[in-house]
C-alpha cells in the first residue's frame, strides 16, 4: 500500500476547499524533517495542527503529529520528554475519530523509538513484540514494513544480539525486494558490533549508493564511514568523511555513532584525546539526559571514562562515573549496564593509584586539585566554589550546580547565586532557574531580592518576556548601584523589540549619569539607533568618542569607506550577502545586483548590525577577508530594475563594449557566469556562454537603454537575449524574437 497516495489525492481538496496553507504545510513538514530543519518542524507543526483541527480532518491531525514525533524522536533524540505525546498519539489514532488512518501504524513506530531511547535494552522486549505485531497487520508493500522492521532490528541489537538481527534483517529483504535499501543501516551497525568491517563497508556503500539522499541520511552514512575506515586503520578516508561537530550538536539522534568514530580515531591517533573532545562528549551527555534518554548518553559517558583515564585525569573521570551511576538509577532494567559501571570503576581506580604529575595550568588537572582540597576541608566555602567553577569551566554544569545548591542551601550567598545561574543557564535547567529568581526575590533581605530581580529579569528577556523583564530593571535603575547596568539591559531588550527611540533614549540616560563609562558597545548601539531616527548630531558625537573621523559637521553622513557584504533576507525569506561599501558607521550602500526573483535591492541604503556575522573572501585572492554585516533596515531605496543578458559570450573586447553601451544609459552590468558556461546552438554546436546582470535606476527609459544594446549586440558574431528588458521596454517584436531564441 502506498501510504502517500491518499495525501497526493487529499491535496487538491484541500485547495479546492480554501486550505491552500496546510496542503503546502502537509508537503513542508516531511522535508523540513529530514534535511535536519527542525526548527522549522518545531514552527510550522503547531500550524498545521491547528489548521487540521480547525478543518476536522483528523487523518491530518494524525499525520502532522507523528511528523512532529518523527523529528523529535527520530531525529532529535527526544526520549521521556516525547514519551506523553507518542502514547497519546497511538490512541488517537486508533480511536474512532481516525479510523482506518494509514498513519496509524507509523503512530507505533514513534511510540517504539521513544522507549529506545529512554532505555533501549530495558525495553526491547515489548519492542520486539509490538514490532511484531504491526508487522503481521501489514505486508511489505507498505513502507512502513521496512520502518516497523528497522525497530525491531534495532531492539534486537540492543539486547546484544546482533546475529539475529542480521538474520531477521536477511529474511526481511527476502520479502521486501525494491525497499531492501532501507534496512541497511541496521545491518551496518550490526555488522560493526560483530567486527565485521568489510561486510559493514560493502553495506554502507550500498546504503549511500541506493539508499535514501536527505540530509540526516547523508550525515549518519557519512559517520558510519569514518567509524568503518577508522577500524580498517584508513585514517585519512576516516578524517575526510567524519563531520565537524557542529554539524552534529543539533542532531542528538547521531551522537551515538559519531561518538564511536571519534573513539576510533583517537584509538588510532587521528584525533587528540584532548579537553575539547571530552567538553563535547559531554555537551552530548547532557543534551540526551535532559531529553528523557538515558541509555545513549551513559554509553557515552563510559567511553568519557576511558578516554579520561587514558590521558591521566581521573578527576574528570570520576565526574563521569557518577554520571554513569545517575543514568543508570533511572534505566528501566540496568541489565548489562552494571558490568560496564562496574569496569569503568575499576578504570578509574587503576587512575588514581597511579602517580600523575601536576600540571598546573591544566584546568583538568585544575580539577583535580580543587576537587582534592574541597573534600579535605568540607566546610571550607571558598574551596567548594572553586571546585564548581573548575567543573563548570570544564562543561560539568550540571554538577557544578548540584555543589552550588548544596551551598546557597547552607547560607544565603550572592555570589554563588550568580554562578548557580549560569550553571543552570549551561545545563538547560529552566525551571530551577526560574525557582532561583523566585526563591530569592521572596527573601527577607534586600540584597537576595536585588539579585532575584537580576536573575529574573535576564530570564525573562530570554523568553521574550520584554515588559516582565523591565519591570525589574525599572526597580534595580533606582538602586544607584545598578543604575547604569539596568538601563543598558533595558537598552538591550528595546533594540530586541526594534524599539530605537527606547535604546536612543537609555543610553543617552546612561551617558548623562556616566559620561566616562568604558567601553564602546554602548556607542556602537547609539549610533545605531540615532541613524535610524535621523540623529545624526548624535551619531557624530559617538563616531568622535571612538576616535572616528567622519566629515562634516551635521546632516546624513555619506562617508567612502571599505567594501563590506551585507546579509539581507528576501520576502520569501531567502537570504543573499551582497557586495555593499560602507557609507558610515552602520550604513552601506549596495554595489551588487541581487537576485531577480525578488525586489532589486542594488543602490539600496541600508543600516546594518555592526556586529558581523562572519568574514568572507575579498573580491581578489591578495585582499583581506571582507566582513559580512545583517541588515536592520533600509533608509531608502535605490529603485532599480535589474534582467538578465544570455547567450554567446563576444570575447572580453566586445563584453567591455557592452558594458560601456549599458552603462551610457546610467546602468550596470555583473558578470554571473564563468570559464565553464556554455551555449549549445540549434544546430548542435557548442559555444562560450555570457550570463550577466544589467541594473537600471527608475527614471531610465528602458525603450532607449534597450534599442541602444539591440543595436550593439547586432555586430556580434553570436546572439545575445534579454526578453524580459524587451518586455519591460514595450518591445514586443525582441521580446518574442529573444523568446523563441531562449526556448530553441
């Protein structure tokens, strides 16, 4: 059965019905998911699931919330955090609302990827047979029977039995015949677990050669190469395939295997055994754990043990068995997991009966020290704050926070109030945070409820919560002690909320109180800010406190400074760095023709964040690297229209000949193509092709621009097509001539 179909006929009646918006979201969702775009999936699903409702179509209701499950527990990892909404899921779409969905059978799929991950092996049992029992109420021309039959595989391998699942694997493809394809990464991570590298090689090629090509499959085909490679000693095959790891942070369902190539390559010396690695290893751990999944990241914090042991900081070792042992409490049924706790104990007692030399700069060894001296003296508080800023330094923030709670609980602290909410700002502990904030505010004294109102108010601008935050900055600005500092956070959430006037008005507050305050953010903003509103006395004082030397003494600034790109986001939401010049401290005029599907943004002026978003290339290899700024908004537009030139390239003399004609009539022409474009006349024969950019202002008349490139594109040798121009100029005549030229 082809569980597609009866979207693809529900998708016209859905248009025809007016629901325009949740067929495209219908279509939107599936892709988001598997290119990764999970942001996307977490933005549009609540849409679509209100529209489904809206519009009482509950197999919709059903599709939309298991591609959201699919994402978040599939793709993201998602264990007892999904685990309420994959249960009510199954119910519903086995009630009698959603009788007959065919989704109802991915429905248990999601259901069954969440017990993994929550406890893979304590729950392979029921997942074998609810597995088993989806498979017998389907047959394998469903696509479904591959996902049901990756499930079961998957719990197979989870109870240690890798055999069987490649022998379940096999009879599986017997019956599966066109969809085979998609039970290879089972057998792959199977055959790994037997040691049978060759085999998992041969696999994963097929995989990548026939298997699926989203984004996500690409990436896990990818990390089971270099896992592959690394075994087979390949190291340099293993280092060209292995992701760097921020492409993986976002995707937790990954962690496992790309934890197991990055061993690897340490085990053959390809990649050090270093702090960078353990800070990531345990960015990993905390991540799955706050997901609800606790099985994935105690085998990760195992192999943290060993690696840790390996390179002489039992310290960070024993961080990571108590992990072991936290994680373990909370698996379902520890089964096998109690041998590996009790070998990685054994590795760290080896550890630590062996001398180590002191490496006092070492913030492992830091560690080690701090936490030695904290044990040795209980009630000594100053040590035990250094003990949860080493673990903190070294990414423990959960851990660093459970020593700080101990201590703020003993006796009121400020101090450690603030390192605790950072901690937990670093652990992803939302809701002890905000209980910190609350818990202090209801203090008796003073200086607890000043910096309650400090931790709630920056929590409450993270949120969004603008008006909540500034309630308490608005408080804290009397106190002469915050003055200043509120009132540049309270600066900070009106330029979040696009509030100039605000950020214009606080800062100015600001230097009246502090006419010296150091720093130059503070003006950097104000110059922002006072561009945007036409202040441009302001701008100049602030341009003059950094040592800027701008022209003149009042008006618009318009300066000739370096070339910059500016990042400017489309109506559809497409984003384009174009080649601008900056005009002053915040301001840039766009020197780059941008894409035509859009509204042409060359000659725009536009103000930008002068934060920049990263460098890029110079315009020629010798030159700097180029800053590329977001743009904020546009002071005024440059209001062009811009087409393209295509066809046989005349040869640089006679390009520069055109790009005089063009540029008579006050426009501009951009080469887009290179060396390799080519141009295949009607008869066969191959030419070097032109594709270019030509950019009129407004009061252009286009008739004249147009007949005086006609007119020179006459003597070249080959043919060169603006339709679009000819349309715009009312030509009708060129305009057909050049379409029919473009459609041969």
């Amino acid at each position: 059965m082809n569980i597609w179909k009866w979207i693809d006929d529900l998708e016209p009646e859905l248009r025809a019905a007016g629901h325009q918006r949740l067929a495209e979201l219908m279509r939107e969702l599936p892709r988001a998911a598997a290119s990764d775009r999970h942001d996307r999936v977490d933005a549009i699903a609540p849409v679509a699931l209100a529209l489904a409702r809206a519009a009482r179509l509950p197999w919709v209701e059903v599709f939309v919330r298991h591609w959201h499950l699919q994402s978040r527990v599939l793709y993201r990892a998602q264990g007892d955090m999904a685990l309420g909404e994959a249960v009510a899921l199954v119910d519903f779409s086995h009630s009698e609302a959603a009788r007959g969905c065919p989704q109802a059978v991915c429905t248990v799929q999601d259901l069954a990827a969440c017990y993994a991950w929550v406890d893979g092996p304590g729950y392979a049992p029921e997942r074998i047979d609810v597995s088993r029992e989806a498979l017998r109420r389907i047959d394998p021309s469903w696509p479904c029977y591959a996902c049901i039959s990756n499930e079961l595989a998957g719990a197979l391998r989870d109870q240690g039995a890798s055999q069987a699942c490649i022998d379940f694997l096999d009879e599986q493809r017997r019956v599966m015949a066109p969809a085979r394809h998609e039970l290879l990464p089972q057998r792959i991570g199977a055959l790994i677990e037997l040691g049978r590298v060759e085999e998992a090689l041969v696999a994963c090629q097929e995989a990548i050669a026939h298997g699926r090509g989203d984004d996500h499959t690409r990436r896990a085909r990818r990390i089971d190469l270099a896992r592959i490679y690394a075994r087979m000693g390949r190291t340099d095959d293993a280092m060209r395939e292995v992701p760097v790891p921020e492409d993986i942070l976002p995707i937790s369902a990954l962690y496992g295997i790309y934890t197991d190539a990055v061993v690897q390559l340490v085990a053959i010396g390809a990649r050090p055994n270093d702090r960078a690695l353990d800070r990531l290893l345990q960015r990993f751990i905390t991540r799955l754990e706050a997901q609800g999944s606790f099985d994935r990241p105690f085998q990760i914090a195992a192999e943290a043990v060993e690696l840790a042991c390996r390179r002489r900081s039992p310290a960070v070792a024993r961080v990571h068995v108590a992990t072991m042992e936290r994680l373990a409490s909370k698996l379902r049924r520890p089964l096998g997991r109690l041998d590996r706790l009790a070998r990685a104990r054994l590795s760290l007692e080896i550890a630590e009966s062996q001398p180590i030399a002191a490496r006092p700069s070492d913030p492992e060894d830091i560690l080690r020290v701090r936490a030695a001296a904290s044990a040795a003296r209980l009630g000594d508080r100053v040590l035990a704050r250094r003990h949860a800023a080493a673990l903190f330094d070294l990414g423990f923030a959960s851990e660093s926070a459970a020593l700080l709670e101990r201590l703020l609980a003993e006796r009121p602290d400020l101090d450690v109030a603030r390192l605790l909410e950072n901690a937990y700002l670093a652990a992803g502990e939302s809701d002890r945070h905000r209980a910190l904030g609350e818990r202090l505010l209801a203090a008796g004294d003073d200086a607890s409820r000043r910096v309650g109102r400090w931790i709630s108010a920056r929590r409450l601008a993270r949120q969004g919560d603008f008006t909540g935050s500034n309630e308490h900055l608005v408080a804290l600005a009397t106190d002469e002690r915050d003055a200043v500092a509120a009132r540049l956070f309270r600066a900070s959430n009106a330029r979040a909320q696009r509030d100039w006037p605000a950020v214009l008005r606080l800062i100015d507050e600001v230097l009246a109180l502090d006419p010296n305050l150091g720093g130059g953010g503070h003006h950097w903003e104000r110059m922002l800010a006072a561009t945007l509103l036409g202040a441009w006395d302001k701008v100049r004082d602030s341009a003059a406190r950094l040592g800027m030397t701008i022209a003149g003494d009042a008006g618009p600034i318009d300066e000739c400074w370096e070339l910059c790109k500016i990042r400017v986001v489309h109506p559809d939401g497409e984003l384009q760095d174009l080649w601008a010049r900056r005009s002053g401290p915040c301001t840039a005029k766009l020197l780059q023709i941008s894409s035509l599907r859009h509204p042409q943004r060359y000659g725009d002026r536009v103000a930008f964040d002068t934060l920049a978003v990263e460098d890029a290339p110079g315009p020629n290899e010798a030159d700097p690297p180029v800053m590329i700024y977001a743009e904020l908004a546009t002071l005024a537009r440059g209001g062009c229209f811009a087409f393209r030139i295509d066809g046989v390239h005349p040869g640089e003399p006679a390009l520069a000949g055109l790009r005089r004609v063009v540029e008579a009539h006050r426009g501009a022409l951009q080469l887009q193509s290179g060396a390799g474009y080519r141009i295949v006349s009607p008869e066969g024969a191959e030419h070097p092709g032109l594709c270019a950019f030509i950019v009129y202002p407004a009061e252009v008349e286009l008739a004249r621009a147009a007949a005086a490139l006609d007119a020179y594109a006459r003597t070249l040798p080959g043919p060169l097509m603006w339709p679009e121009l000819a349309e715009a100029a009312g030509d009708d005549e060129t305009c057909s001539r050049h379409r029919m030229l473009v459609g041969a």
